[in-house]
C-alpha cells in the first residue's frame, strides 16, 4: 500500500471523521473505499451493453435451426 497525503476542507474531512466513528472504521479506510468507487465508477467505467457496438466475426458458417443448443457447446466439457 503507498502512503500519500492529501489536502481536502475542513467539513469534508469533519464528514469522514464523524462517519468513521458512527461506522467503528478509521477515516482512513473511509476514504481509500471512497476512491476505490471513484476509481471504479469514473476512471474504469464498466460499459452499458445497451450502448454495445457488435462486431463481425466473419460469415456464417452454418445457420442455427430451433433445434441447436447453444448451451451444451459453450459449457462443453465444463460441469
């Protein structure tokens, strides 16, 4: 783990203090789980895959009938 400091006001870090107390967790790991979501959420947004672009794997080599079960291949050999 790598020590920083960092400067931040007076009522955001009164907010940590009084939260770390009303949790029983130091300040501290207060706010390293406050940037671990900032990190998670703004600088490593997941993608939504409603907003997914497909792309092409090439032509189909053969096309699926109703009688295909896509499951038993992707699961092939696993329990």
């Amino acid at each position: 783990m790598k020590t920083i400091t960092i400067n931040v006001s007076e009522p955001v870090y009164a907010e940590f203090r009084a939260a770390s107390r009303t949790l029983g967790q130091p300040t501290s790991q207060l706010i390293r789980e406050a940037m671990e979501l900032y990190r998670n959420e703004r600088l490593r947004p997941r993608q939504d895959l409603s907003n997914f672009t497909p792309r092409s794997v090439g032509r189909v080599i053969e096309p699926l009938t109703t009688n295909d079960d896509l499951l038993d291949e992707m699961m092939d050999g696993q329990p």
